[in-house]
C-alpha cells in the first residue's frame, strides 16, 4: 500500500528526518513508536504532503506522491487524524459525519461508542469533550473510506473507557477496509498492530513484530543509539 523510500526532511536548517525506509502493506495496522522529538509527526505530515522531503521518494499502491500537495494527497485516499481533532465549529455533527462516502452517521458513531440518538443533533462546538471530539474525528474517518490513514498519537487527550475500547476502534476502521498507519510513544497502543517500527532521532532503529519491537523499546531501549533521547523518560536528554 504505501512504500517509503530513504527519506529524508530538513526544517529550519535542521534534519529532522534521516533515510527511513519502511513498506505499509495493504489492510494491516502498521505503528511507528518512538519518543517525544523523534520525528513521527514530521514523518506524518511529509506522508499527506505538508512537508516536502529533501530526498528520497514516497509511493501508495505504486504511484510516485512524493510531490503531490495536502490537497491532491487526499483525493487520492490519504487521511490524517491530528492529535487535536480538526475544528470546523457550529457544524452538525451529523451534517459532518454525511460529507464521507459511507454516508451512515449512526452506524459510525456507534462503532465510536457514542449514542446517534444523544450527538447526531450536536453541534462541533466547546461543548463537546476532547474526548467526544476525537471519537467524532475516529467516525468520520469510518464514513470517508480513505485507502490509507495515519492516526497521531490517537490516545491523546482522549476520554475512552479504556485502552481497550481506544484499540477495538483501531481494530474496526481495519475491517472496514482502510490500511492504518499508527503514531504513538505508547507500547501498549502499538501492540494492536500488526507490524511496528522504533524511530528515534529520525532514523528507523528496529522493525518487525509489534510485540517484540515495543518490548525493546521498553526494556530494552533506555537509551537509544543516537545517544540523544531517554526512552526510559520518554523525552530529550
């Protein structure tokens, strides 16, 4: 589904992101962990076209995106669920939830676990929790069908009744047919992936098996290569 090739992002004079390399295959759940700092973010932002690469090349389905914009990124499949929902204030939630293909607001606030009959009417405003808001966000990404998303850090700020209920979402936009790739410095979030990658100082340290690769993060990995970051602390030495 989606091949990424040495790539390489410079931002402020600054290299961010240094020769990664990885392959998404399609219909799986694919993590990138790593600490706070490390470049996920970058990383996806360059994937939806925010940021142009310096080097290197990025492919979906064998098409050469490396230069297409936000916009064309998005005609062609590509979604990206920010770590802060995206506002658009006053809308309906329903009126929101029917811009996707799959056009069945219930079906996929109820796979959110939020009752139709309690938010549909809503509007996207300050009343609505961090919480409520990213699980609307999680919705419209089951009504778009996009072929790829990349979910950031989707456990941030959120009000979900468990880690549990958070991964059974993840789980059902899989079966829903949509290739995810997972941003997160949480291994017990990764563990739900199918395949994972450990990047630190914008480079791809490890990659392989989701458990085994968050395993070494945790135990293993207390400082990483790079000798800049303290995967124990989670943040910049």
């Amino acid at each position: 589904m989606l091949k990424i090739e040495n790539l390489c992002v410079d931002r402020d004079n600054k290299k961010i992101l240094e020769n990664v390399s990885l392959t998404v295959k399609k219909d799986e759940i694919f993590s990138i962990i790593g600490p706070n700092g490390s470049g996920k973010s970058t990383l996806a932002y360059t994937l939806i076209g925010g940021y142009k690469p310096s080097a290197g090349r990025i492919f979906l389905k064998g098409e050469n995106i490396t230069n297409m914009s936000i916009y064309e990124h998005a005609k062609i499949g590509i979604t990206l669920a920010w770590q802060e929902p995206a506002r658009f204030e006053g809308l309906k939630i329903k009126d929101y939830l029917s811009l996707g293909k799959e056009n069945n607001p219930d079906k996929a606030l109820g796979m959110v676990n939020m009752n139709p009959s309690l938010f549909l009417n809503r509007a996207l405003d300050n009343t609505l929790s961090g919480g409520e808001r990213k699980r609307i966000e999680l919705a419209s990404i089951i009504t778009m069908m996009p072929k790829l998303v990349i979910l950031d850090e989707p456990d941030s700020g959120i009000d979900f009744v468990s880690l549990d209920d958070l991964i059974r979402v993840i789980e059902e936009i899989k079966k829903q047919g949509v290739t995810v790739l997972l941003i997160t410095h949480r291994e017990d979030v990764a563990r739900c992936s199918d395949r994972c990658a450990l990047l630190c100082d914008g480079k791809v340290i490890k990659e392989g098996d989701a458990w085994e690769i968050t395993k070494f993060f945790r135990k293993e990995c207390k400082v990483c290569p790079t000798k800049k970051y303290s995967l124990k602390h989670g943040g910049m030495r």
